[in-house]
C-alpha cells in the first residue's frame, strides 16, 4: 500500500479574505485530509470552516501538538499516512513549522519515510523582511527576547552586536500585550543610528509598517501604539 503524505497547510494572518493570502490549490487539497495534527482543534474548526471544507467537520480527526504535547504521546500521529490517506498539518496562523510547534511531526515524517509537501502561504516574518527595507540576504529570526528587563537589555545589545558584525538584519516577536514594553527597550537600548522596523498587523486594514532610527523612533514613539496587535520587530542597517 502506497502511503499518504503529510501536507503542511498556511494559514491566513489576519486578512479578512483567504483568496487574498492563499492558493485555491491549497483549499482543493484540504479536501483529501480527514486528520488533522494542529495546535488548537477551535482555530483549525474555525480556518476549515472558513476555507468551505466540504467534510462534516464532527467527523473530522483532530491531533494536537502544541508546547504542552509529551513527545512521548505522538507516536500514532502519522498512522493514517502509513495506511496510504493524507494527513494535514495546520498552523494558528501563518506557515507550519515556522515558529510553530510542527517541526516535531514533519521531522516524524521524514523518519517514517512519509513525503511531506509544503504549500505556499503567507509569512508575517517575510512580509515584514520584505517591506523593511532592511538586509534581505543575511537575516535571523530570534523568537521571543527575556521578559526580565536586564537580561532583555543584554539580548538587544547581543543582536545589535550581531547585526553590526555581519550585516544580519534581526527579527524578534513578543507576546501582544507586551509589545509596547519591547519597542521601548529597543529605544532605550540600540544606538541612535540602528534602524528599526515594527511590522503590525500585516494584512489588515489597520496594517502598520514603519521603519527609522533608534533617535527618530524617540521623536514618533507616542504617535504608534502595538499593544494587543500581532507584531514583528526588525533591526539593521
């Protein structure tokens, strides 16, 4: 019996319109997936909902992986591919297995020699590399910086080292409801000619982008309030 795959399904970041972020390819294939490994079984009902799924969602098979999901309990993931039907991996938003919990399944994948095909999908971390004006060749994204604000202060200066040495435009996310504190420690951090960029809400209609120096972010910081809105923050050159 020819085995199923795992298919790595995008998920909308924010606008109001699937056709405006995702393939009509991608909905198609969601009809060939009765599994489903997610993060949270409320949001994947909700995007499948969305995107027509043509299947009684009730009979639908939800597997979840998120941080809290022992290693140890996944092992029967995959056994729907391994009996030749497809299996889909969805994302809370944006692309599976980029800042998302997913790896661990797709890596699960590879082992059991289970093809696994990724589809096209919007990034927020690419859109915002892309309208950043900043390096698009030389990047790294660093997840999330300490909460503590010392240990923050040191992780900034780390990357601003970083940035200045080579060339390496750097992104950070934070948790939306400590947005705010975060683009103030870039400000209070950085040197006044590193450049910073806040990408928020990409996709929407409140979408913001801005990119300036460290010294012009302390002139414009009060005009810009993150808190609450999905944000990706930027520092190079």
């Amino acid at each position: 019996m020819d085995k199923g795959k795992l298919i790595l399904f995008p998920v909308g970041i924010g606008a109001e319109s699937l056709d405006c972020s995702l393939p009509l390819t991608n909905m198609q294939l969601l009809t060939t997936c009765r599994t489903f490994i997610v993060e949270e079984v409320r949001t994947a009902r909700r995007f499948l909902k969305h995107a027509v799924y043509p299947h009684p969602i009730d009979d639908t098979t939800f597997l979840i992986l998120n941080e809290h999901t022992p290693t140890e309990s996944i092992g029967h993931y995959l056994d729907a591919a391994l009996q030749g039907q497809n299996i889909g991996l969805l994302s809370e938003a944006g692309l599976p297995c980029i800042a998302d919990p997913g790896a661990l399944a797709t890596r699960m994948a590879h082992h059991m020699g289970i093809e696994v095909v990724p589809l096209v999908g919007p990034s927020s971390l690419m859109l915002a590399l892309m309208a950043s004006g900043m390096n698009g060749q030389n990047f790294a994204f660093n997840g999330y910086l300490p909460i503590d604000r010392s240990k923050r202060a040191v992780s900034i200066r780390h990357f601003e080292e970083r940035m200045l040495r080579d060339k390496q435009t750097q992104i950070f996310i934070e948790a939306p409801y400590r947005n705010n504190q975060l683009l103030d420690a870039l400000c209070t951090t950085l040197r006044s000619s590193t450049l910073i960029c806040v990408a928020a809400d990409l996709t929407l209609p409140t979408q913001t982008i801005i990119t300036l120096s460290t010294s012009q972010w302390a002139k414009r910081r009060k005009e810009v309030n993150l808190h609450k809105r999905n944000t990706v923050f930027l520092i190079g050159q």
